[in-house]
C-alpha cells in the first residue's frame, strides 16, 4: 500500500551544496600539535552486510568494530561509482570520474594529476601506498609502495615496489600487513606518516586463509530476504550477468573439472568458462606444496559431497550461495584479524592517539541480495560504503552519524584534518567538522552517482546515473536503454518496487529530476555523456 508522502522539500529546494574550499576552522585539541599520522584503510569488495558493527549477523569483525567503537561510525557512506579502480581514483583525487578520467577497470589512471598524497608530500608527509593499487599506472605522490599487480593473488603475490619486483610466499593479507608494519617501523619518524594499507582481500575469488578453513568452511548462512527476487518493475536488473548461478564453478565454487564435466557459470560474458578454468588451475599451481596439501584437505571432502550430491535447479542455486559466503566471509575474516595486529602494533609503539585510522572498502557489494555476487549498480548494497574513522586525540568514541558523506570527500577531509589548503578543483567536501561532533550547516542533502562500465568488462549492467536522497532514489539507464527507476526506501528499503510509473510519486520524480540536473550542473558532467535533456 501506497501512503500519501510529505515532500522532503528542504531536502529538494533547499539544496546547500559545499564546495571543498579551505576555511577557518577551529583548534582540534593541543594534542595535535604533532600532525597527526594517517593510516587509510581500504579492503577491497566489503560490504556492510558483512561487519558486525554494521549490524551483520553472517560475521563478527571485532577489529573493524574497535575502530567504530573508539571512533566514529558512519550509516551513510557511499560511493560516486561503485567499481575497484574509479573508487580509487576517486579516493586519491576528490573528482568525480568523469573529471578524474577514470571511469572503468579498462582506463588508465593520470598519474599526473594532483592527489591528497602528493599534498602531504608536499606538506612535509611521509606518504605510501601498500597492498592494492589497480591504476594501471606507475604509483606517484608516495614515497614508498609495495603494490599488488592488478587484482593480485590471495597467496604468494607477486608485488612490485618502489626499488624491486618481488613473489613472496604466503597469505596476501598477511603480508601486506606486515609490509604495513615493517614501513611504519622504518619509517623517517622526523616526519608524520600516511600509508594507504590496501587489501586485495575479499575480492573476488575469495580464498580464506589456510588456518581459518576449519571455522569458516563448516558454517551455513540464511538465504537474504531478496535471494529469488524476480526484477519484476526493473529491467536493467533482469538483464544483468552477476547472479550467483552465473558464478564458475571452478575458480568460485573451488571445484576441479572432474567434479563438474563442463564449467557452466559464465561470470560476465559467455565463453569466459575456459578462462576461468584455466586461471583456476594455475592459482592452485601456484600453491607450494605444503599449501596445496592443506588447501586439498579441506576442500576435496567438498567436492566429494558436490559430486555425491548431484546437485541441479534451486538446491545448487543454494549450494553455490553456502559456497560463496563461506569462502567470502573467510576472506573478510582475515582482513579484520590483520587490522587487529595493526591496531596492537599502534598500541604497542605509542602510536594510536595521534594517528587517524580509517577503514573503508572502496565500494559495497551483493551478499546475495537479489539473487547476486559484484557491486555496479546504485541500489543500496552496492553504493554504500562502510566507512569508520578513529583518531583519539580529537574524535570522541562512540559516535554514530548519519550524515551522507561520499568517497569524494576523503581527500579534502584529511587534508583539512592535517591543516594543509584544498585545491578549489576537488569536488568533495571535508568531513572533518561532522567527526568532531558538529554537522555544519547546509551539510549536503542528496547526493551524485554514475556508474560508465558497459558494454565491455564485467556483469551486463547497463550505464546509469541517479540521485539519493535521505528518503528517495532516483536511477536513470541509459545509452542503449532508457528506463527510469524510483525508490522510496523508507517503505521499500530493498528497492523492489519502481515507482516512477506511479501517479502517487510523480511530484517526487519531477523535484527528484530536478535535483539529479542540479547536482549534474554543479559537478559540471559533460552534456555528451548522454541525452538526458532529451528524454525528459
Ligand atoms: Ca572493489
């Protein structure tokens, strides 16, 4: 049932957009006198739905909810673009895609550009990037990196840093921290320090660490609310190619070809099978020995039991989401049990008052929700972000915003927490003032998304742009689609039931409309990007 809706109208007319400008600011506390270090934390592929302070029942993440707890807690993080690399480029930038260049996982970062770590450089920092890089070019405003080479490999990495090009043995997440670890320890301690402390982890193909397969492959999860959702009002959500019955059998169910005959899952194009197959087989090559013997002792009894089982239709629908979410929330475990030993390394070294530590993912991601593994589209799963912050010296613990703050504003937010200018081009706004306790006023309201990769690269899911509101969504396909689509997440949060057809909510669409071309004028997205004047 429909009810007759208030118009959020300050939220529509009453649009304050802030730009990133410096501006007079208030004395933190005369315990930064010392400038304070920066560790910027992003895992790859986390979503909400699986960190405990979130609210997830799937997992426990007691690391990730330390920092909440001794921090700041963010319920309305999102992302401008919800895919690896442009999340990145966002981070490092404060643009929007569309002026930073990097709109998909095909382009090539300009390094050339200006980013918040050549600002700290600049300023006297200490900077470096360790773990996932993805930008295709050379890492630049850092003075130290130790990057994966693209997704990189969830055991024995290959990793290219400043001086050299490594294959190290061992757990990728493991060892990025302790090359996190072992630069902080070395680090010039004349100066103040920002390390970016990437995770490869849990990207996909989700490989759990060999130690915690006896806890997380014995575990069984409830099937999501929206798992058999039908797309019945959405037609970009039917045509996509990330549902869980698209995955592979061998390089995400971790089966051999003797198991399963012929690969079906087809993982964002068809014959992609042989690819994965291949791939499959040579990150198990890729094992020594010893892993190998281990890894086969866990997972043959599994394929033992799919080959015993026979599984078709619904029950290996289900079977394939058990996998899936064992494999991930494995892959999410180690994450937080390394972040647990960097947050102990600080504590130990004298370290965490004057050091903000930050933890996000450079996007959310589908548990399953309808019916789907990947990120991309702007429904909520996907777009929001699961950010915390902590810095003892000036944030109280225990706070709790719902301010909607978005990956643009990481670059201006930390740049204004260390005292040096915001380049007037950096389209976020510092967030700095909400995690001292005080939302500044005309704090924004709605916010901007577009979303470029199609119809090359992954999951079939078709171009679009939208607004959000604290109440509503507004998403427009377009390019080879025109479809329109319209959420009122305060009685839909699941975003099954597109309105925009609805008489009830036309005078929603309309101020929603107007608001998506208000954000579009002021983060200035080129006209020829599409024909949205045309289609109103
Ligand atoms: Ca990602």
């Amino acid at each position: 049932m429909i009810y007759r809706i208030k118009l959020p109208w300050v939220l529509l007319t009453g649009l304050t957009l802030i730009c990133g400008c410096s501006k007079p600011k208030d004395k933190i506390s005369d315990t930064t006198a010392a400038r304070p270090n920066i560790i910027f934390i992003m895992s790859d592929d986390h979503a909400y739905q699986a960190i405990s302070c979130f609210g997830s029942k799937l997992i426990k993440t007691p690391n990730i909810d330390r920092i909440a707890n001794e921090g700041i807690k963010f319920k309305n993080s999102f992302v401008t673009n919800s895919i690896c690399a442009p999340s990145r480029a966002v981070l490092l930038t404060g643009k929007y895609s569309h002026k930073n260049g990097l709109r998909d996982n095909l382009d090539r970062f300009d390094n050339t550009q200006m980013t918040f770590p050549k600002l700290l450089q600049q300023a006297g920092y200490s900077t470096a990037i360790i773990g996932k890089w993805h930008l295709k070019s050379k890492p630049t405003g850092f003075d130290y990196w130790n990057v994966l080479i693209g997704q990189g490999n969830y055991y024995n990495p290959r990793m290219v840093a400043t001086e050299d090009t490594v294959t190290h043995t061992g757990y990728t997440s493991d060892l990025i921290t302790d090359f996190t670890i072992d630069y902080i320890e070395k680090r010039d301690t004349a100066k103040p320090f920002c390390v970016l402390y990437h995770h490869k982890a849990p990207h996909r193909n989700w490989m759990p660490k060999l130690e915690d397969l006896p806890e997380v492959l014995n575990k069984t999860y409830p099937l999501p609310q929206t798992f058999y959702d039908d797309y019945a009002t959405r037609s970009a959500a039917r045509e996509q190619d990330m549902h869980i019955e698209d995955m592979f059998l061998s390089q995400d169910m971790k089966l051999l070809p003797a198991d399963y005959g012929q690969e079906t899952g087809t993982g964002g194009k068809d014959g992609w099978q042989q690819r994965a197959e291949s791939s499959w087989l040579a990150m198990l090559e890729q094992l020594t020995p010893e892993q190998r013997k281990i890894w086969d002792q866990y997972y043959d009894p599994i394929r033992e039991d799919f080959r015993k089982q026979d599984l078709t239709g619904k029950a290996l629908l289900e079977w394939m989401y058990q996998r899936y979410m064992q494999d991930y929330l494995g892959s999410v475990k180690a994450v937080d049990d390394n972040i647990g030993r960097l947050l102990d390394y600080l504590d130990d070294h004298n370290l965490s008052e004057n050091t903000i530590v930050v933890y996000t993912s450079d996007q959310g991601f589908y548990l399953g929700e309808h019916g789907w593994y990947d990120k991309r589209f702007m429904y909520e799963e996907s777009l929001r972000m699961p950010l915390v912050m902590r810095y003892p010296a000036a944030i109280k613990p225990g706070q709790v915003t719902d301010a909607m703050v978005l990956n643009l504003d990481f670059a201006p937010t930390l740049l204004d927490f260390v005292d040096v200018d915001i380049p007037s081009d950096m389209q976020g706004s510092s967030f700095r003032d909400i995690v001292l306790g005080k939302e500044p006023p005309g704090w924004r309201s709605s916010i901007y998304y577009h979303y470029y990769e199609y119809p090359h690269g992954w999951h079939n899911v078709k171009k679009h742009e939208g607004v959000r509101t604290d109440r509503y969504k507004l998403i427009r396909f377009y390019d080879d689609a025109d479809e329109w689509e319209l959420f009122d997440l305060s009685e839909d949060p699941n975003e099954l039931n597109n309105l925009v057809g609805d008489p009830e909510y036309s005078q929603i669409k309309d101020e929603l409309t107007t608001e998506l071309m208000k954000l579009k004028g002021f983060y200035e997205v080129p006209h020829q990007e599409d024909k949205m004047e045309s289609n109103l």
